[in-house]
C-alpha cells in the first residue's frame, strides 16, 4: 500500500505550526535571560561606586587604628630594666613579722 504524496498546503502549514511552537516554548526564557543581564548590569553600577566607598572606609579604618596604636605605645616606657628595693624589717620591738609602710 503506498502513501499519497503530500501537498506542499500541509508542509507550509505543518512548519508555521512548528514555528508558532517554538515562538511559544522560547517566550518564558528570552525575557528571564534578557531580566537577568539587566539585572546583573544594574547590580554591576551600582556595586562599583559602593565598592569604592567601602575601599575608602577600609584605609580610613587601617590608618586610625594605626594611629591610635602609635600613640599607644608612645605612652608606654621602655624595656629598661627597673631597679626594685629589698623590703627592710621593721625593728624587733614592735613586731617582729610586719613590713614597713
């Protein structure tokens, strides 16, 4: 049993059908890709001037706190070595145990 040839009518209408198909499935995603590079170009413009505000606290922050530690330690005597008396006994009549004042 053979087939009979088919018309060019339902070849052209078979492939409008194919396109309107693909039109369709394809609606969803071109907007979602398209939303995303929009939203990744504005995250990117405003995250670049937030990025160096951020950077310009951080020196700011990295030079204070370097200072304070200077002027910290600019208070603070040095390394020598400190000479310490020997406590003397207050004389047997009083009490024999105590230390002076």
């Amino acid at each position: 049993m053979t087939t009979p040839p088919s018309s060019d009518k339902s070849v052209l209408s078979m492939g409008l059908f194919a396109v309107a198909a693909c039109a369709v499935c394809c609606a969803g995603p071109l907007p979602a890709v398209l939303g995303g590079i929009g939203a990744a170009s504005v995250i990117g413009a405003i995250w670049l001037p937030a990025l160096a505000v951020v950077a310009v606290a951080a020196v700011v922050a990295a030079l204070w706190v370097h200072r304070r530690r200077q002027q910290a330690s600019a208070c603070r005597s040095g390394h020598s070595p400190v000479d310490v008396d020997m406590p003397t006994r207050i004389p047997s009549d009083r009490d024999p145990g105590r230390l002076p004042p």
